[in-house]
C-alpha cells in the first residue's frame, strides 16, 4: 500500500492515494487483514500501471492492492489520472456497502471525466466504467437481491450507472458518438435488467419481501441516475440521456414498463423510513469488525440482529455496545422501523434477551432508560413473522393497486 502521510489534496488537489486507501482499510479492515473468505480468490496480476489490475471480477480487490503503484503528486499525467480514476472506482465499490464509505463520487461521475486527455487514456476510462459489471461485489455488501436468471440487484448497480452516466457524457462532450452509442447501451440494458427483475418477483407469489428490497435498492438507483446527470456543467450533454432516464421514479412512469414507477410506490410508501444514511452506525466501529456485519437492506434486520448477538468473540461488553448503538439510533432515526427489528433479532439470539443483567451493565445510561419507553417495548413485542407478512401484505396490495 501507498506508504508515508500525505496532504490534503496531496493528488492534483483530489484526496491523495494512500489516503484514500487508507479509508477504505478504515471502513473495511477485513480486506487488508487476510481474514476476509474471498481473500484466496483475489488472482496475482500484474502491470506496471494500476488500471491494469482491474479486469477481473475481483478486480476492485487487486487495485487496492497494487495502489502503491500510484503515488501522491501536484500535478498528476493524464497516465496518472486516468489510474487514479480506476484507484477511485477500486476504493468507492469496496467501501460503499459498508458503515463509512469513501467520499468520491463527483470524482468518478465527473471531475475526472472532463479533464483534457489523450484519447488513448479516455478508451481505458471507458473500458474500465464498461468492465464494472463483471466486479463481483458478494463479498462486500449484504445489500444485493438476487433474481434468478438475472443475477443480483443491488446499490452497487446505482453506482455503476452513474460511473456510466459519466462516461456518455464525457464521451459526447468528446465527440464520440460510437462510444457514448455504446456506453448508452449498456445504461439501458442494466434498467431493462432490473426492470425485468422486478416483474419476475412481482409475479410471483411469497417473494415479496425481496420485492420491498429490490424496490429500495431500484429506487436509489434511479436517485443515482439522476444526480449524475441532472448536474450544473454537464447540461450541455445531458439533455437527451434525461429525457430517457431521468426521473425515472417520478415521472414518464410508462419507461421500462412502469417497473420503476412501481417500485418508487413501494419505496415511498413502505421504505422511505429506511433511506437514511446510517449515521447511529457508522460511529459504531465493532460493526466493521467482519464482513458477516455487513448491513442488510432494512427493515428487514431481525437476521442481522441475531448475526451480531451469535459474532465469534463478543461478550458482554460488546453486546452491550451494539445493544445501546441501535437502542440510540431508534431514538435519533424517526420513522425507520430497520433498528426495532435489529434488536428483536438480537433479543432473540442472546441468552436472557434485552433483560439479561450481564448486557444491562454494559449498556449506556441513554438505553438504559430508552428501554423503558413504552412505545419502544411495543415495537419490540411484534414478532418477526407478523412484522413481515404485513409489509408483504401491503405491498401486494400496493402493486394490485397500481396496474
């Protein structure tokens, strides 16, 4: 890894490399531990340039790895950008699904786009935005909706569209129409992908809690879209990609047969609650201890309560650290329902539940007298099977509703 401290701005006044990887190594130090389970797949590449380590599903993994091969500078080659874009996109997809992702995205949506360059360094560019779709994210986020014949569905499909919004920009403020041509083909082939995901799921009966997580993570993505294109400076070129996937939950609701539409009804109506960033957690650091703590999509959370209260090598103390975390986080977060079902899952799991007095005693004043909270214990009493059937209810109803 990049070694030495560095400044801010240390690359041409973007983050500095070392930097960079030194937060994704803070949000993710499983990847760089060698306790990761995936850590044998990762294949010996090898290229005197960074970029070159990309092409490969575990891709992302290899540039993190070879990131010393990108050094700090004031005034960065075109050579240098376009390895430091592919430094940005290692970075941003491995941290993104965890509690503290990295900060780049006008880099690798913009910025780094519209810079002048040989023509050679923008073919790598749109090579390696066109090669995201073979990284496999599996290992890194616990965010994905997987659809059989359609592979998985998650956030990370939000940022690839966005790398990809970026780079038919780019390619037509370029002049190069073939290439923004095929760049726009792959755009409209992952929203025909994820539309088709969610008719099969909508289709089919007792799927709909994959349904509900699949509407979350579509209707981000659109969000994603939109913010890569709908921006102040690129509008020259971007007048005919919005009008084709603009506002795709909001509006022409007709586009890709509506599935985005439906899916941004589910969401507004089910799931808004759930859109927040996650702040209670991130401050968490026992949660980036393993990636089996990897957040799912909530509400859903009662599994994941149980995975923390059954993590290898915690005791009290550490149970009654995340116990108050997500007891907190209820109190800070209005109208999310996900840190309720969390500690139902977690009560389940541990010896003696939420009353046990071993947990009690590790567990901050602040949750302690949380737990009092009569609305609180009435979320808690709701079992999972009927906290679930109910959202499955509603968005069934909801989906008969809007055909």
């Amino acid at each position: 890894m990049v070694q030495g401290k560095e400044g801010r701005g240390a690359f041409g006044g973007f983050i500095g490399p070392g930097t960079l990887v030194e937060e994704v190594r803070n949000a993710a130090p499983w990847l760089f531990d060698g306790t990761h389970p995936d850590q044998g797949r990762v294949p010996r590449t090898s290229g005197e340039r960074l970029h070159q380590h990309a092409f490969h599903p575990l891709g992302w993994w290899s540039v993190l790895r070879h990131a010393d091969l990108l050094s700090p500078c004031e005034a960065p080659t075109p050579e240098n950008r376009t390895d430091y874009f592919a430094l940005c996109l290692a970075a941003h997809f491995a941290s993104v699904a965890s509690y503290v992702p990295t900060d780049v995205d006008a880099k690798i949506r913009h910025a780094l786009w519209f810079e002048p360059m040989p023509e050679s360094e923008r073919d790598i560019m749109l090579e390696l935005t066109l090669a995201l779709s073979a990284w496999d994210i599996t290992g890194i986020s616990a965010r994905c909706v997987h659809v059989e014949g359609l592979g998985p569905v998650s956030g990370h499909d939000g940022e690839r569209l966005s790398v990809l919004c970026g780079a038919l920009l780019g390619m037509k403020a370029a002049g190069r129409a073939q290439d923004a041509a095929r760049v726009d083909a792959a755009i409209d082939a992952e929203l025909g992908r994820e539309a088709q995901a969610f008719r099969e799921l909508a289709a089919r009966a007792g799927r709909e809690i994959e349904l509900c997580n699949l509407a979350n993570a579509m209707t981000h993505n659109a969000g994603d879209i939109l913010q890569a294109l709908d921006r102040k400076g690129v509008r020259e070129w971007a007048e005919e990609p919005l009008q084709r996937y603009g506002a795709l939950a909001r509006e022409r609701l007709e586009r890709y047969s509506g599935a985005f539409g439906q899916a941004a009804a589910i969401y507004r109506e089910l799931l808004a609650g759930e859109g927040h960033r996650h702040y209670p957690l991130r401050e968490q650091k026992l949660l980036r201890a393993s990636p089996r703590l990897l957040l799912p999509l909530g509400p859903f959370l009662d599994g994941w309560g149980e995975t923390l209260a059954r993590h290898p090598g915690w005791r009290a103390l550490e149970h009654g650290a995340i116990a108050s975390t997500l007891i907190e986080g209820c109190r800070r977060v209005a109208g999310q329902e996900g840190y309720y079902r969390a500690l139902v899952g977690f009560a389940k799991a541990l010896p003696g539940g939420l009353e046990s007095r071993e947990l009690e005693q590790h567990l901050s004043g602040a949750a302690k007298k949380l737990l009092k909270d009569t609305e609180l214990k009435k979320k808690l009493a709701v079992r999972r099977e009927s906290f679930e059937s109910s959202y499955a209810k509603r968005a069934r109803a909801l989906l008969g509703g809007l055909r």
